[in-house]
C-alpha cells in the first residue's frame, strides 16, 4: 500500500516500479513478467512515461532501504 501511494495519476503501481527500474543508473533493459495481452502492454507502456520526479525516486529508494534490502540486496 506504501509504494502504491507513490504512483503517479497516470500511472499503475507496477509501471511505477517498472519506470522507476529504467531510471536506475546502469539499467539498460526491465524483463517483466506478464499473464495477459493487456499486462503485458500496460508493462510496456510503462517505458513511454514521463521520468519520476526526484522526489519520487528518492521516496521509493528510502522505501527499499527500509523495507526490502535487509531480505533481498545481497542477492543480486
């Protein structure tokens, strides 16, 4: 519900997280998953949003640290 209240208007939660991927520095391609025609391309419309504000990015990178790097970072 967190991350859900930082998506933009125009915007579903998951082409939020999969616009703020692209915005990573480094990140030259986002594989994401999908189980429909309609998922799929919502996924692929994520790329023709406009770039998330700063703020956003840094909401969504505070997010992370607080709530996921502990269980997941040392993956990857």
């Amino acid at each position: 519900a967190e991350f859900a209240e930082l998506a933009p208007e125009s915007a579903t939660p998951a082409q939020t997280a999969l616009r703020w991927i692209i915005q990573q520095p480094g990140v030259t391609s986002v594989i994401p998953g999908a189980r429909s025609v309609e998922q799929a391309r919502a996924n692929a419309a994520a790329a023709a949003l406009p770039p998330l504000p700063q703020a956003t990015l840094d909401a969504v990178r505070d997010l992370y640290d607080r709530s996921i790097r502990a269980e997941v970072h040392d993956r990857w």
